[in-house]
C-alpha cells in the first residue's frame, strides 16, 4: 500500500510540475508570437491601450491632461521629446528619469511589470501614449 501511495504521490508531483511549466511557456510563447507578428498602426494603439489600462497599471498613476500620482501622459511625451528621450528605454529600467526624479521611487515599483514586457508590447503602450 504505502508504495501504491508513494506512486501516486510521484504521479501527482509530476504532473503538477507539467502544468505548471507549460503555463510559463504559454506566456513565454505568446510574447515571442506578439514580436513575430506585423501589428498595423491601429493594432499597435489598441495593444498599447489594453496595456496602459490593464497589465501595464499605467492607469493607476497617470492620466492624459493632469498630474495624478505620477505626471500627465501629455507631460510625459512632451518632454521625452523635448530632450530627444527614448520612453521604452525608460521602461527597460535603462533610462535615468527626466520627468519628475522625485517620483522615480514609486515608478520602479512599475518596472517588475514593463521589464517582463516584449519589445512590441513597449513600443505600442508609447505609441499609445503618442496617440492619446
């Protein structure tokens, strides 16, 4: 009995770990099949909405015309501009903050998101930005 128990057991475990690691590949492979595919313009925009709203948290802290927790989404594109900043590299976690360095410590907390992001992912949440 107790090896009839302990199989089972090694079954269970066993199996558990195949679901599980098939759940990570899942999430790997759906980044991998974003960057592969050839979003339109709109398609871009659209992602990048679903991102700033949802998995993003963007929301949480940043509107379009006013200073909430963090700057506005217009300030933000302003002045990325005006000192010919790259936003996705800040989004990396490579840029150094040129907005507002006072509130850099709470958007690190943001970073364990938009680091897991794929390129395409990054990209589109700017041009969301750009277009909003």
């Amino acid at each position: 009995m107790t090896t009839t128990i302990r199989t089972t057991l090694l079954l269970l475990i066993t199996l558990l770990m195949i679901a599980c690691s098939k759940k990570e590949n899942k999430g790997e492979n759906q980044q991998e099949l974003l960057q592969q595919q050839e979003l339109s313009q709109t398609d871009k925009i659209a992602l990048g909405k679903k991102l700033f709203e949802g998995k993003g948290n963007c929301k949480a802290c940043h509107l379009l015309d006013k200073k909430v927790v963090g700057p506005s989404v217009k300030e933000i594109v302003a002045i990325y501009d005006k000192y010919g900043a790259d936003i996705v590299t800040f989004l990396k976690g490579d840029g150094e903050p040129i907005v507002d360095p006072s509130q850099y410590i709470i958007m690190q907390a943001n970073f364990a998101i938009t680091k897991k992001m794929a390129d395409i992912e990054l990209e589109s949440l700017v041009l969301y930005m750009r277009s909003m």
